[in-house]
C-alpha cells in the first residue's frame, strides 16, 4: 500500500514540516505510523492528515494533537 502524511495547522493549512511515514506488520496486520519532529512547533493545535491507498481505494485519516509549553 503507498502512505503519505503532512502537518496541517488547526486551520488546515499544510505547514513545512515533513512527516515520516513507515509501515511494519504486527500480530498479522499492517501498522502505518507518523514520526515528525516537533522542536520547531510553537505551543497550539496541529493535525496530521494519513493517507493510504491500495488499488483504488484511499482512505485519509485525521489526527488531532496540542503542543502545550
């Protein structure tokens, strides 16, 4: 399956951050998971938006998280 994820502000906008995906199969099944480096994030809320395509099908995943100081 192709996966590809990136940093969105809590506005959706896309921010210069990369986003590294892998993929590792455990108990059977296929686990997608998203590292990024958050020093150069400032305090506030941020979204990192999963994509992942096989054959015709997509699926895009939001997740939410707060950077507190």
């Amino acid at each position: 399956c192709a996966a590809s994820a990136r940093l969105l502000s809590r506005t959706g906008q896309p921010l210069a951050i990369p986003v590294a995906v892998t993929e590792r199969e455990t108990d059977g099944r296929k686990v997608v998971a998203a590292d990024l480096n958050l020093a150069p994030l400032s305090a506030g809320e941020y979204v990192i938006e999963l994509t992942v395509g096989r054959g015709a099908e997509t699926v895009i995943r939001l997740v939410a998280f707060r950077v507190v100081p």
